[in-house]
C-alpha cells in the first residue's frame, strides 16, 4: 500500500475489520491511489503495512491520518427540548442522564443537528430537535493510544456512524431519494436502528442484541455441546440460515418492527428501503431475512456515482476493489457534507 505520492490517508477501526486509503490529498477533490480492507484477525498484517507506509531514509515517522472509530460506547440520540429552559446551564446535562441514562460526566459529547451537517449553536434559533453523540471518554482515548501505538497520528478522530449516517443523507439527497431509509449497524453486542431522509436523522434507537446473542440461540436450536462449538459455527460460513436465519433474528426483527411501526404511525411515512452500513464478512443472510421480514427492499449504494458527486475519483485498481453497499460507510469519511438547515422540524 505505500505510496511515494500519498498526501493523504484514511484509516477506520470497527470491531470487525479495518479500512485504509492513500488519496491525494485529505479533502475533496481527490483521487483515492490506493485500498485495503482486512478482517480484525489480520492486525499484524495491517500492522506491517502501516510499519512499509512510515519507514523512510532511516526514523520511522507517524503516518497523519484522518480516522473513524466505532467504539462500543458510541450513542446518538434525538431528542426534543424545551428552548426556553435552555438559560439553565444544567439543562441539558440532566436531560442526557434522565431520558437516555448516559453521565456526561464520563462521556464525551457533543451536540448535533438532525441533518448531521453542523454542530449546534445554542445561541442560534435550531430549533426544537438535536442530537446527542459521543462515546465514553475512557474508551476513546484508549482507541486514540491504540492507533498512536500503530504509527497513526489522527489529523481529525470521527465517530463511524456519526460520519456513516451524514454521508447517507447526503447521499439520499444527491439520488432524490425521498422516502425515509432504516439504516441498522449490527455488532458484536448490540445494534443500533436508525432512520433517514433528505430531511436528516428521524429515529435513533439502540438495541440489545447483536452477533453474540445469536450464539446461544444456535446452541440449543441445534442442540450443541457449549457456546464455543455454536460460535465457530455461526462464524464458519458453512450453514444454511434460510430457516433457520429469521429465528435467531426474532428479538432483533420484533425491535425494528417495532420502530418502524411507530415511525410510521407517527408520520404516516412508510419507510421503503433497508440499509446495513455495519455487518460481520459473510453475515448477508441477516440482511435478506430483515428484508423479507420488514417488506422493504435494500438500498443499492451507486458509489462511482455519489464519489463523483463529491469530487472523489478511484484510480482503476481501486474501483475494481470496492464494493458500494459494503464499502460505502468508509468512503463517507473522505466526504465533505453540507450545513445546511433540514426541515425536519416540520414533520
């Protein structure tokens, strides 16, 4: 992967692979020279490639790079308020605790607006929604030392899903894609449901059953000796889950159904369109059994198209190795989005 030209890199660690591009430069316009993607079983190979990308004429340097992480710790949550009881400083500190049960105390955060495009001024007439992202502090440092410890000096550290969901709206809106999209980003111990639109974040949801719930599951549905057997083979590749698929899915399509039942109660809006930005190698099985269980169709990611659109190009080898709807989250990191005012206060 190294690069005599590279001016500018990007890296992103989740907790099933990671990505890395050398490009041109760090914004737009860009062309993007080279592309990896490895699972997180491959570290050390990363690791040396990263140890070929820093070494010179003698010291080896750190590589600066703009990163995105997806810490198990990350929230974004939409919430209304009350703008007139915004003059108490404490305000909105007690609203985090009490209506999301998250301590600001312990936890970075900072205050978007629905579209994703800009942080909140709260001297500015926002409106009544906005949204509460972070991670724990602990742990976003310890991903920070982690990538320093790898030879990556972050320019700029970006939560994935904060940079995920702006790239998809913004996407949305390029297509003219007008009807709402559930975008769900399924990890090891949760999941987190989402819905889009031109207009910007709708719903935000976490929930409690990821990858690592369905070990169990399998176990006794296949009545096997522990959970380490039920693991190996869940990840192995090698089973049929037609049938068996939608029953270790069962809390998790209870859940989205759920949310887009009262999404479309609330705003007689019926979501269209089905998106998993986040999914272990190998796990499409769960994309096509929410699908037929939701009755939606998938959301076909045109990434050559929505690229050029942002004034990124892919170099021929590049382009002959990315794939839209599996590649798309980490491409939305070298995007630029704009600030401009949703409307989704009129909804």
């Amino acid at each position: 992967m190294p690069s005599s030209k590279r001016k500018g890199f990007f890296f992103e660690a989740s907790e099933f692979s990671y990505y890395g591009a050398t490009a041109t430069a760090f914004e737009p316009p860009l062309t993007v020279q080279e592309f990896m993607l490895l699972p997180v079983s491959e570290e050390q190979q990363l690791r040396s490639i990263l140890e070929g990308m820093s070494s010179g004429k003698g010291k080896r340097s750190m590589i600066q790079g703009n990163c995105s992480v997806y810490p198990d710790s990350r929230f974004l949550c939409r919430t209304s308020i009350d703008t007139k009881k915004l003059r108490d400083p404490d305000y909105l500190s007690e609203n985090l605790k009490s209506e999301f049960q998250i301590d600001p105390t312990s936890n970075a955060v900072r205050l978007l607006s629905p579209n994703l495009g800009t942080e909140v001024d709260l001297d500015s007439n926002f409106g009544k929604h906005l949204l509460y992202c972070g991670g724990e502090t602990t742990e976003l440092s310890s991903l920070q030392e982690t990538l320093v410890e790898m030879g990556i000096y972050p320019r700029s550290i970006e939560i994935g899903t904060i940079t995920c969901l702006g790239g998809l709206i913004d996407y949305l809106t390029w297509k003219d894609i007008t009807a709402p999209v559930l975008s769900v980003e399924i990890q090891g111990n949760f999941s987190n449901v989402f819905i889009v639109s031109q207009k910007g974040l709708l719903l935000a949801k976490k929930v409690n059953h990821g990858i690592n719930s369905m070990i169990p599951m399998l176990q006794k549905e296949l009545g096997l000796d522990d959970e380490d057997a039920a693991r190996k083979l869940l990840f192995s590749q090698t089973l049929d889950f037609e049938d068996i698929g939608p029953r270790l899915l069962r809390k998790l399509m209870h859940e989205l159904q759920a949310s887009t039942g009262f999404f479309e109660v609330q705003t007689g809006v019926s979501v269209a369109m089905c998106f998993t930005p986040v999914l272990p190698y190998g796990f499409t099985w769960i994309l096509e059994a929410l699908l037929e269980s939701l009755g939606v169709t998938t959301l076909e990611i045109d990434l050559p198209g929505w690229l050029d659109h942002q004034g990124i190009k892919l170099s021929d080898e590049v382009a002959s190795q990315v794939d839209g709807n599996r590649d798309f989250r980490f491409f939305t990191l070298l995007g630029s989005y704009s600030s401009e005012d949703s409307n989704e206060d009129s909804n």
